[in-house]
C-alpha cells in the first residue's frame, strides 16, 4: 500500500507539471498581445492628433475698462446739463416789473364809472401810496396817512409842493371813508388820483432834465 501511494502523488505531480507550463506560456501570450495592442492603439492615436497651436497674445483690456471712468463722468454731465436745460425751459419766467404809473393806472382802472363809498376810497388811496413809494426813495412799508406824510414832506425828489397835494388827498380820503355813511359821491378820488400820478411823472421828467443838465455842465466844465 505505501508504495501505491507513492506512485499516485507521483502521478499527480507530474500531471501538474505537464499542465502548469502551457499555462504560463498563455498568460504570457496574452499579456504580449494586449501590451503590443497597447503600443499601436497609441501611436496611431498619436499620429491622428494634430500638432498644437502656437499660444495666442495676451487679450487686450476692452473699452469699458480703458474709459470706463470717464464714461461716467461724461454720462453725469451729460443728464445734468438735461435736466438743468428742461428746467430753464420749464420755469416760470418772471414778469417784466411795469412801471410804477402804469402799474397805478391799471390798478385804477376798474374804478372808472363807479361810484365811489368808503372802500373804493381806501383802495384808490392805497394804489396812490404804492405809486409814490415806488418812484421816489420813500420807505417801502405799511405807513399810516401821517407817517407817510412826513416821509414825503422829507423827500427832496418828491417835493415840498407835490408832497403837501398827496397829503391832503390822503387826509381827504381818511375823512371820507371813516365818515357817516351818506349816499355815493361823484368820483372824487378817482380824478384826483389820477392827477396826482400825472403830477409825479411830471416831477420824475423834471428831475431827469435837471440831471442831465448836470452833466452836460460837468462834462463842459471839464
């Protein structure tokens, strides 16, 4: 029996051995086969792909970024010389100041053909105070009848004269409007009123000439 035994390990052995060799060789064939594979697939990969490109110039910086801020400075000025032009042109343009008799007789004018009573009187004294305040340096501000007074018997320009007339129609017109009450009088202070505005431009012409003499005199004095 032990020697059965032997022979069999023996042949197994040798079985083994027939088998493990052929093996080998199949595995290492293989093993060539792929690397070879390998090595081609590569190389016909390689001569497919083209050659790269030379690297292009650095980008240059656009527009925005050389001028971008003087772009918006230029859009700034730009809105705001828009707005301020459609503001000029939108504003209310001030009225060309009248002068002050044309002012007084416009004042005046709906008074003409009405009666007159305590009201009318004040009003019509009223645009006579603004009239003279206004063409000659009289104080310009609420006066009284008697502070008025005393600024137009004080004004040179204005004078003695004139200044006595425009204080009687005032005092006239103080009378008349805190009197009793009676029917409506004939237009009184209308016409006064008017002459009195024609009195003080007569007065502001008067004085223009003695001005220019004046000068006319200094100019041949020199």
């Amino acid at each position: 029996m032990p020697y059965f035994a032997r022979f069999s390990a023996r042949l197994r052995s040798r079985s083994r051995r027939r088998y493990r060799f052929p093996l080998a060789l199949s595995i290492l064939n293989l093993a060539l086969t792929h690397i070879t594979f390998a090595a081609t697939t590569n190389s016909e990969l390689a001569d497919q792909i083209p050659p790269l490109r030379p690297p292009r110039d650095e980008i240059p910086p656009g527009f925005w970024e050389k001028h971008g801020i003087e772009a918006g400075i230029a859009a700034f000025l730009t809105l705001f010389l828009a707005s301020l032009a459609i503001w000029l042109i939108r504003r209310k343009t001030a009225p060309t100041p009248l002068p002050p008799a044309m002012e007084a007789r416009l004042a005046l004018k709906p008074f003409i053909g009405q009666s007159e009573d305590g009201r009318s009187i004040s009003v019509i004294s009223q645009i006579v105070k603004r009239y003279f305040m206004a063409a000659f340096p009289l104080p310009q501000q609420q006066l009284t009848t008697s502070e008025f007074s005393h600024a137009a018997q004080a004004s040179e320009p204005l004078g003695a004269d004139l200044a006595e007339r425009v204080r009687k129609f005032l005092v006239e017109c103080d009378q008349r409007k805190f009197s009793t009450p009676n029917p409506p009088d004939s237009p009184w202070a209308l016409a006064t009123a008017t002459a009195l505005i024609d009195l003080g431009e007569q007065r502001k012409e008067y004085l223009r000439q003695q001005e220019k003499s004046a000068e006319t005199v200094n100019a041949r004095q020199s």
